[in-house]
C-alpha cells in the first residue's frame, strides 16, 4: 500500500458488495483480464456514491444501470488504496479463480485418463467400453478431477487389468500389486466401487448394494475379500483325506447332516471329495428338505446359495479334477441361467432338470412368477432361454422339491434330461 492510501478494510461496506462481487465473476471468466466492463443495475445512493468516489466521475441519481471499466476500476483503486483489482478482490474476498487457466488443466487431466482407460488390456472388450463410455460421460470422470481424484481411476483400470486372476488372490494382495496400497479396495473405497461398476457389466449383473454382493462380484473373477465368509453349503459330501475338515465332512456324511466349508478351510486343508455323482442345487430350500426326508440317503449335493462362491467353485474344481462329474440346475429365471451357464463350463458337467423341456413339464404343474432382470442364454439348450423370453413365468427350485428328491434318492441320481 503506498504512503497516505487508505484501509482495504473500508472497502467492506454493503456499497461495494454487488460491484466487487461483479469484478470477481468478470475477471474469473475471462482470465484476470482488465478488459471490458461491468455494472450495476438499479444501484442505490451507496453504490452510486461509491462508484464516483472511487472512479471520480459522477453518475446521476436517475441512472437505472451504471457502467464500470474494470480497467478504470483498477486504476481508481491503485491510487485511493495502492493495490490494483486483482490485489482488492483476494484480500476483500481471497484468491480469485482462473477459470480459463482450470478448464485448460481439466481438458488436459481428462484427456490423460481418457488414454489411460484406452491403455487397458481390456479396451478392445465389449463390457469394458461401456464402462469407459459411461465414466466419461455421466458426470464421473468429471467429479474425479474436480474432487483432486482422477488418479483413481487409474488404479481402478490396473485393478482391472489383474482380473481375472489366475489363482484365487487376497483383496488386500491384489490391492498391493496393482496399486501398491493393501487398504485402496476396502469396502465402500472409491475404488472399489469403480471396479465393481466395471466388473458387473462384465458379469452382466447390476452393481451389488450389500456387502456380500460385493463379495461375491469379487470372487467371481478371482479376488477373495474375505476366506471366512465365503462359505460353501454341502450334504453328504465325504473327503478321502486324514485331517480335522476331513473328518468333520465325514462325520456329518454318517448322519446326514448339512455342513458349510469356508474357504479359508479349503485353502488350508484341502480335499479329494469322494462323490462320483455330485449334485448342484441354487436354493438352500433344496439341500435343507433333502437332509430333512432323506438324510444320508442323499446323494451328495452341494448349494451354490445364489452366485456360486469362491470356495463353492473351489470344491467343484477339486470333485471334477477328481473325476466327478457335476449335475447342476438353478431356477428357472434370468439369474438361475447365469448361474448354471457358470458351473456347464466344466467338461464333466451335465445340467440337472434344467432344459426346455423340463421348464414346460415345470410349468405344467405349478405356477410361476414374472421374470425380472436382463435376460440370459442358456447354451446347454438354447430353447430354453427362449421359452423363458416367450413365457415370461419364473419357476423357483423349491417347488420342484418331489422331484428333486426322488432324482437324490439313493446312490443313483437323473441323468441330464
């Protein structure tokens, strides 16, 4: 401030409110520049006096809008406070914006993410471009940059390059290798909820809301969130193996009685299941009547209990790799083809019930509810998806349960229908 000038601070007063506020919004625009000019509509005698005391012109009472150059302003201001416009503003109201200056930074930063989502080893993939589409263009690839965290994206596409693992990978590991922090995945983390979003188009699920959803989303392209609480449901499963989980399946196999296996249990004391018939079912209403009417009676069976899990697929691989071939079946709707579609890849696999033809002879006997959810295929019997489509019924596994049954009943079981 140079000698004599007056306070910034008097500069405070109500008169000079709607005049610096329309300096701030001008020089922001257009990039600090003194170029051009700004007014005030209907000002009141504290603003006119104000504008003429600081600029020196006057300015009639019957004046409906005044007119201020920001130049004129900057000057005016130089002399009476000895700091120019810019130097006003911050001090009156903090540092001013360069937007100009920011869109350019924005463009620049969106066009480096743009190419880091276009450097995926998944960007040729159907599902992952409409993940990049729908990042760029629903607002949150801008809120990432505007929020500071446009590099979450990038550890979001590294997640994504490492799925689907080869072998089952702790969170926190594949955390570390791609990101090099164990705790960027935690639940409800951003980028957590960016890969999930991908990983469901992927699937061609919805994005999960719950915890457990997300578990399974995870697992389901080889990341393990949690080995105790993914958990297989199983009957009458025996393992040929001398160890505590061993004995556990064994001995619930003598009485016929339910037992879940978690995954931390099958990766520390692994197992050959004994079973040369293993049946799938998607419903725990399913396994929990065959314990109750035929306990162990039963053929060995185990429940997925929806998407099937990582140590549920880790138990089928070890049956299949052991010789047993699987009969699986899921209900009959969108969700139960998916389901069942994921476990027929096997090679020794066989679907239970679940062709067109049984969907009819289903529907013939019970009826059922509308179908929800995107549509699925069925390639194991290509009719069926579409009897789904034409039908629009859904048919639950546990109203099947007699003939359910009657297929576990001794050491027997259907062959595919």
């Amino acid at each position: 401030m140079s000698a004599g000038a007056g306070s910034l601070d008097e500069l405070r007063g109500p008169e000079w409110k709607r005049l610096f506020a329309a300096a701030r919004r001008r020089l922001e625009r257009d990039g600090w520049s003194l170029d051009g000019t700004i007014g005030l509509t209907a000002p009141d005698q504290a603003e006119r006096r104000a504008v003429i005391g600081v600029t020196g012109r006057y300015r009639p009472e019957t004046a409906k809008r005044i007119t201020v150059g920001l130049a004129d302003l900057d000057t005016a201001l130089r002399t009476a406070y000895g700091e120019g416009l810019v130097a006003v503003l911050a001090h009156l109201g903090g540092a001013l914006r360069d937007r100009p200056a920011e869109r350019r930074t924005e463009s620049a930063q969106r066009d480096q993410l743009r190419a880091a989502l276009r450097g995926s080893r998944h960007a040729d993939e159907p599902w992952y471009a409409a993940w990049a589409e729908s990042i760029d263009t629903d607002g949150t690839l801008t809120r990432l940059l505007r929020r500071g965290d446009g590099h979450l994206l990038g550890w979001a596409v590294a997640v994504l390059d490492r799925l689907p693992a080869k072998e089952l990978l702790p969170l926190p590991a594949l955390a570390e290798h791609a990101i090099g922090d164990t705790k960027a995945l935690i639940p409800g983390s951003p980028t957590a909820a960016l890969a999930l979003r991908a990983l469901a188009l992927r699937a061609g699920t919805d994005p999960p809301r719950d915890r457990a959803g997300q578990r399974l989303l995870w697992e389901r392209f080889g990341a393990v969130a949690d080995d105790l609480a993914s958990q297989v449901l199983v009957l009458n499963i025996r393992a040929r193996e001398d160890h505590v989980v061993a004995d556990w399946l064994n001995d619930a196999a003598d009485f016929g009685i339910p037992f879940r296996l978690t995954l931390q249990q099958l990766t520390l004391n692994p197992f050959t299941p004994c079973a040369k018939d293993l049946y799938v079912c998607e419903n725990p209403a399913v396994l929990r009547a065959a314990a109750a009417e035929l306990a162990q009676g039963s053929a060995p069976l185990v429940c997925t209990e929806g998407v099937p899990s990582a140590a549920c697929r880790r138990l089928l691989d070890a049956a299949v790799r052991a010789g047993a071939r699987l009969h699986v079946r899921a209900d009959f709707d969108w969700a139960g083809l998916r389901i069942a579609g994921s476990l027929l890849d096997s090679p020794r696999s066989t679907h239970w019930r679940m062709s067109a033809a049984d969907y009819r002879d289903a529907l013939a006997q019970v009826t059922g509810a509308p179908l929800v959810g995107t549509p699925a295929a069925s390639p194991w019997d290509p009719d069926l998806a579409e009897q789904l489509a034409v039908r629009n019924s859904a048919v639950m596994e546990e109203r099947l349960l007699p003939l359910l049954l009657s297929d576990l009943t001794g050491p027997g079981g259907p062959t595919a229908q």
